[in-house]
C-alpha cells in the first residue's frame, strides 16, 4: 500500500490545507487530512494516530494559528515517536514559538508566501525523496474522481457530449462500409479538447483555493503570493486592493512600550521605540510581568530582583536581533510565575 502524506494544519487553516493537498495530489503525491478522510461517526483522536503512524511524512502548514494549537504540539511528538519526516511549510511569516523552535530547530522551512509555484515544486521534490511514487500511485492519481459541487457541471456536460459524439460516430459506422485496416481515422478533435477541459477545472480551482487561503491575511507577502502565481488571474484586482490597504501607513496600529520613548535612555530603549515589533513585544513581556507578579503573592520580591537583573542585560543590547532572543528568554522565565506561582 502506498504511503501517504500526512496534512498536519489548524481547523482555522483549512483552505491553505486543501490547496497544498491539492496541488500535491495533482502531482500524484496521495495526502491524508483530518478534516477530509476522517468519516462521520470515526474516532477522531484514533484516526488521527493511526494516521499518523502510516504515513509516509508529515507536511505541517505552521502559521499563527497553528503556533498556538495544542493540537498540532501532539501531532509533531506522535510524527517524532514514529521517526516520521517533517516538513514545515510557512504560510505566514511567523516565528515559531519556543515550543516549535526547539521540534523545528533542524529542520529547513519551506515559504509558501513568497513564490506558491516554486514552493510547492520544493515541496513536492523533499516528499518525493520521502515516499517515492510508484506507478500506481500515479495511475491512482489519474482515476481520482472531480471535484463535486457547482464547479462539476461544467464536466458533466463534457462528458455528456462525448457520449453523445460517440453515439453519434457509432451510428455512422454501421451505415458505411467497414473500411480497410491501414486507413484508420484520426481521433475526433473535439472530442480531444473536450477530454483535456478536466485539467483546466483543476487549475481554476486551485487559484480559488489560493485566493481563499490568502484574502483574508493580514499579511502583505502572503497576498503578494497569490498575485505571484497569477498576475492577470480572476481575483489579481481584489489582490491589489488588499495589497494596497496593507500597505497604507495610516492603517497601521503601534502599540507602544511600557516605558516612555521620549525619555529613552539608552540604545536598547532607542532600539526598541524604532521597531514596532519590539515595542509590541515589550509591551506584551511587561503585562507577563504585572500578572506573574500578582500570582507569585508572598514571593513577589524575589520575581521583582529577576526582573531587575533582566532589564540589566536587555540593556546591554545594541541590535534588534539581540533584544528579540531577550525578550523571548524573560517570557520563558515569566511563564514558570505563571504556571505554579513560582520559578
């Protein structure tokens, strides 16, 4: 039996999910996806396990949604309990949180909104190298029925006039001679062109699923993606737009640290109030603070001299790159106050 990819994604990710296993499916790579191969009345966790075990490798679409989903978290340790290959692929460009970062440390990511073509050709070639495909995996591909809903009709009607021209044809043969076995008619080409339109179903399809997948982002580069892949496609309007509204400055909300930028007194603090990143991120890390610090009750002191000597050597930082691995260090220690009400 031919091993399958196994789509690790968010509930919140379908669309971006089903557009991977598509374009993947389409190479002839079969995909397995919770959301579509677990039947009604099926043990969800059991499946998923099970899944999981007879899979070839595990795709995970890691996005801000699935940055904070439990549920994948146990996905990637049962994929690491059955040696499974992993290959992350971002849909969005978010940094792992510390979890991931140590599960995805070693592993090479592969950005889905930079270049969707290029990217799904990678990802194609790494599951590949994983599951090489045989050939009836690839006649399977072939048999693999259409899609079902209002974008079939289309191919029924297709089907329906070849059935047609072949009745058509047969009802002409029995009416005139048979003719000589080297004088074999060429095939009909109206009925070549009307066997190729399944193709160019799939093709729309997958720039719907795209545009569904990448409309609603917040994200300029994962709009930018789709526009990339179809420069004059059906939704390339709608993609400027939204490209144009993510762009506009005046639409931008700053949050601002928890100290006051105008009486910044050193480079870090001067660092700092220049990204607004960082001046989120502070922000964030100071509100940590404030409810570590009510839930640590009579120990309070003892988190305020960690936070003393924290802000010591965030100070002595001088780039971004050094104040980001600060800031995720301090969370960290906050988020043990947090969890029991001491380190």
């Amino acid at each position: 039996m031919t091993k399958k990819v196994f789509i690790s994604h968010s509930s919140k990710d379908n669309k971006v999910a089903t557009a991977v296993c598509a374009a993947l499916e389409s190479r002839g790579h079969a995909c397995w996806m919770s959301s579509r191969d677990i039947k009604p009345g099926e043990n969800f966790q059991g499946s998923i396990v099970r899944a999981i075990r007879e899979a070839g490798v595990m795709v995970l679409v890691f996005s801000s949604n699935a940055n904070n989903s439990d549920e994948i978290k146990k996905e990637m340790a049962l994929a690491s309990q059955s040696r499974k290959m992993v290959i992350p692929v971002r849909a969005e460009d978010v940094t792992p949180s510390e979890d991931f970062t140590y599960e995805l440390a070693t592993r090479q990511w592969i950005d889905m909104f930079i270049d969707w073509e290029t990217a799904i050709e990678k990802l194609s070639q790494q599951v590949e190298t994983a599951i090489p495909r045989t050939e009836d995996s690839q006649m399977a591909a072939m048999r693999r029925p259409a899609p079902t809903g209002k974008g079939s009709l289309p191919l029924f009607v297709g089907i329906a006039a070849i059935l047609l021209a072949g009745g058509a044809a047969a009802f002409w043969l029995t009416r005139q001679p048979a003719p000589a076995v080297s004088a074999a008619p060429p095939p009909s080409p109206g009925i070549e062109q009307r066997q190729a339109a399944p193709p160019s179903l799939d093709s729309a399809k997958l720039e719907v699923d795209l545009w569904d997948s990448v409309k609603a982002s917040n994200n300029a580069a994962v709009v930018q993606s789709y526009l990339a892949k179809y420069p004059t496609g059906t939704f390339a309007a709608a993609a400027k737009a939204r490209l144009a509204e993510l762009n506009n400055p005046a639409r931008t909300v700053r949050v601002p640290p928890s100290f006051s930028c105008e009486a910044a007194v050193n480079q870090a603090e001067r660092v700092i109030c220049a990204d607004p990143g960082l001046s989120a991120l502070d922000a964030q890390t100071a509100s940590l603070y404030r409810r570590a610090k009510a839930n640590a009750a009579d120990d309070g002191g003892t988190l305020a001299s960690e936070q003393s000597a924290w802000l010591y050597r965030r100070n002595q930082c001088a780039d971004a790159g050094c104040l980001r691995e600060s800031y995720a260090e301090r969370r960290a220690e906050i988020g043990r106050w947090l969890d029991s009400g001491a380190p």
